[in-house]
C-alpha cells in the first residue's frame, strides 16, 4: 500500500462526500477517526469502500484540544495507517488536479531517498474567491511511514508532520475552504484564546477565481 490519507472529523456532513471523492482517485486507503460527530458524517464515511474508520478510545474532548493540533486524533489515525506514506488531510481541503494525477508517481519515485513532502496551500477566502497572498508551503503534510518524521504542530489547528529529515517541496497545491464555517470557527477560536486573522486580514487582497473555462484545479492559475 503506497498512501493513506489520515483525518480527524467531527460534524463533517457537508464537506466529506467531495473531500473523499477526491482523495479516492489516488489514495490506497482513507483513515478517519471520529470525534463524536452527531451529523451524517459517520454514515457518509462508511459509503466509501477504501475509508478505515474509527472513534477515539477517549471520546470526551473540549473545544481547546480538537482545535488545536495537540488533539491525539490525528496522532491515532497516523498509527492506524498502513501506507508507506501518510497525508495528513481535513475536511475543508482540495487538492490539485496536479496532486491527483502525479502525487502517486511522484511518491514511487521518491522511495527512501525523501523523508517528508511539502505542499503549496491556497486559502479560498470566500466561495469563488481566494487569497494570491497564501502561496506558502505547508510544511510536511505528507510522510514516509520508515522515516524519521514526527507529528508536530503549526499555526491554529493545523497538524504537519516535522523533524530532521529531508523534505521535498511539490509542485502541488491543497485548496483550503477557509469560508466554510469561518464565523462558527472563529467564536470558537475567540472563546479558548486561538489567533486567527480578522475578517478584514482574510479578505485582503481577495481576487475571483479565473473566468471562463479555467477551473480551480491548478495552482498556477493562482500561484503564476
């Protein structure tokens, strides 16, 4: 098995069906551990034949540890993972026609010369709308499962895996819904003191999509 995706969910009903649709077309497997969803995230998860899903042993959590990347969920599903490469993945992200065509290749080709791989990220700050400003990596979202790499912690809630080894930067973007229940994520990032931008620093430089045929599926139509 060469790659599975790993994520932490809860209440996840709308996103999931196309976040796993797409991560179908080149993951071996989809391992997902629920937090104590109370929508139709658990019975959406279980339609999909390749996804491996789980609850955590200690379901009580608070709003601090799930938003926050020390939550052990991520961790859990990392351990349950079979591939040779893991991708860490939420429920609000896309990812590029590139990555869903070459990620595969790429990986084969890598073997055990890489430790980590490093993603393009681009926040879609509003449906239809995105910041050009975002063209950071993000950091260690995917890792060999031999190698020397440890989950570890980056802004918000974001879970990345870091350490020593060597990492290989993609040409390959994840779209991150930012819109999607940005209010509800916000008051609750307020409530337990997380830092999160304003609305005013989200929309900052905000440009539309490209017309016509182009599609959001390339982060050069985005990145230049």
């Amino acid at each position: 098995m060469l790659l599975s995706a790993v994520m932490r969910v809860l209440n996840e009903e709308k996103e999931l069906p196309d976040c796993l649709t797409a991560l179908s077309t080149f993951c071996d497997e989809i391992v997902i551990v629920d937090c104590g969803s109370t929508d139709r995230t658990l019975e959406i998860a279980e339609q999909y034949s390749m996804v491996r899903l789980y609850s955590m042993p200690q379901p009580s959590i608070s709003g601090k540890v799930h938003f926050t990347a020390a939550y052990p969920a991520v961790a859990y599903a990392v351990e349950q993972a079979q591939g040779k490469w893991r991708l860490i993945w939420d429920a609000d992200e896309r990812p590029c026609a590139r990555m869903q065509a070459e990620l595969r290749p790429l990986l084969e080709h890598l073997g055990t010369t890489t430790d980590m791989v490093a993603l393009r990220g681009v926040h879609l700050v509003e449906e239809g709308h995105y910041r050009p400003v975002w063209t950071s990596r993000a950091p260690g979202r995917i890792a060999r499962a031999a190698g020397v790499a440890q989950l570890t912690g980056s802004w918000m809630q974001d879970a990345v895996f870091g350490g020593t080894g060597k990492v290989y930067q993609a040409d390959m973007t994840l779209f991150h819904r930012y819109f999607v229940r940005r209010a509800q994520k916000n008051a609750i990032y307020d409530a337990i003191g997380i830092p999160h931008p304003t609305d005013a620093q989200a929309h900052d430089g905000m440009t539309p999509w490209p017309s016509g045929v182009c599609r959001p599926d390339c982060e050069r139509c985005f990145l230049g």
